[in-house]
C-alpha cells in the first residue's frame, strides 16, 4: 500500500497532465465534425456573391449569382447586371458615370472583388477589367476591398484606378 501511495505522490503532476491530455484529446474527437465544418461555415457566412463567384471562377463558368447589388443615393438599389434593368442602361452615358455609385466589394480573390462591380454594371466582366488595367499599367489583381463610391463623370479607367491599390 505505501508502494501505491509513493508512486502517487512522485508522479501525481505527470498523472494530472496525462488526464487532461486524454480529456483534451476526447473532447476534440467528440467535436470534430464541428471543428472541420467551421471554415465552411465561415466562408459560407461572407458575401454569397463571393461564394458563388468562387464556385464559378473554379468552374470556369461565366454565370453571375444576381445577388450582388449597388446602393445608389437615392436609397434605392440597383441590380445592374445585362437583364434588361433600364436603370443599367443609364449607368454609362457617353463612357462616363451617369450618376454616383456605391459599391460593397467583398471577396477573397480578386475576381469575386470584380464580381462586385459587375453586379452594380461598372464592367462587363472581369476580362474587360484586366484589359483596362493592363491599358492603364496597373496589376489586376491587386483590389481593394471595402464600400467604394465612384463618382458621376468617372470612366472606366477611373474606376480602375480607385479600386486598384498597385
């Protein structure tokens, strides 16, 4: 009996460790569908234009998710892509901004980011986008994120210019 009470008492530290050790280790094993679901739940939880701009870019597919739109100033929005909207038609006049335009642009990448003015109809796609930063000498991907206003009279090219930090 003194033999099991020395044992205890030298190694109780090593014991108490090892116990939370295993507790540790069984509380992880227990949760781990949990644990691996989180990054899906994160990304899941962004811009489900940037989602969908992932899955398409990954997929090589051209097809727009219609959820992102632009907050215009007169507190309406508008979603500006090509379904006949009059109020994208009147987004270009004469290649420049017919009025100020506010853009959320979100996304992980930098095409997801473009998505973002595609949707509000600042450019085609994001080809057009690469072709103007390419005239202007500046790296498309190099994007800035955050809520963007462009302003009435602005081109392409300024566009561009605002939303590209190189």
């Amino acid at each position: 009996m003194k033999w099991i009470k020395d044992f205890l008492y030298d190694k109780n530290d090593i014991l108490i460790a090892l116990l939370i050790l295993v507790a540790a280790a069984l509380i992880i094993l227990w949760r781990m569908d949990v644990i691996m679901a989180y990054p899906q739940t994160v990304f899941a939880n962004g811009s489900d234009a940037d989602v969908s701009a992932a899955a398409s870019e990954l997929n090589g597919n051209d097809q727009q998710s219609g959820e992102g739109q632009s907050s215009q100033p007169d507190g309406g929005t508008t979603d500006a892509g090509s379904d006949g909207n009059p109020a994208a038609g009147a987004l270009w006049t004469g290649g420049t901004l017919s009025r100020d335009v506010e853009v959320n642009v979100t996304g992980s990448t930098a095409a997801a980011a473009i998505d973002c003015l595609v949707q509000a109809g600042l450019f085609e796609d994001y080809a057009e986008y690469q072709q103007i930063c390419q005239e202007s000498g500046l790296d498309h991907e190099k994007v800035s994120a955050g809520v963007l206003t462009f302003e009435k009279g602005s081109t392409k090219k300024d566009v561009a210019r605002k939303i590209n930090w190189s």
